[in-house]
C-alpha cells in the first residue's frame, strides 16, 4: 500500500500528480463495472454489508462533504473557495 506521507508529496504539483494517478485508477475501475457489479454486497470493516453502489454513492457524498469543508475554510482564511 502506498504511504501518503507528507515528505513523498512537498509541492502542489506533486500532489497532483498523486491525485491524477489516483482518479485515473478510480475511471478505470469505474468503468470496468456493469450491472451484476453494482449490485453485488460488499462487507465492511465494521461488520455492515451493502451493495457496491450503495458504497459508490457514499464515497461521492463524502468527497461533496469534504470539498464543502474545504471551501468553508478557504472562505475563513479570506479565500475563495472551491469552485462546484
């Protein structure tokens, strides 16, 4: 598993080149995905089972809850925030 620790990624641009890598494995994943797929159940670590794409609209919600909290910041700090 890759670390993500802060000395492996000091620059934006490092960081993103990181992200890209990442989205760009996420696509191909996505993509690779049909019907039978989604609907298959996945366990949690915590012992819950859901179907894939019940966990796929999780992760988007997440990621939507975590760029607002970027945003808000942004927009403590005096900055603009994130564009939707």
């Amino acid at each position: 598993m890759l670390a993500y620790t802060s000395n492996k990624f000091p620059t934006v641009v490092t960081i993103q080149s990181l992200l890209a890598s990442v989205h760009a494995q996420s696509i191909t994943y996505l993509r690779g995905l049909n019907d039978d797929d989604l609907s298959r159940s996945m366990a949690t670590a915590w012992g819950a089972t859901y179907a894939l794409v019940e966990m796929i609209g999780h992760l988007l919600e997440h990621e939507i809850y975590h760029r607002a909290e970027l945003s808000l910041i942004l927009g403590m700090l005096g900055r603009e925030g994130l564009n939707a």
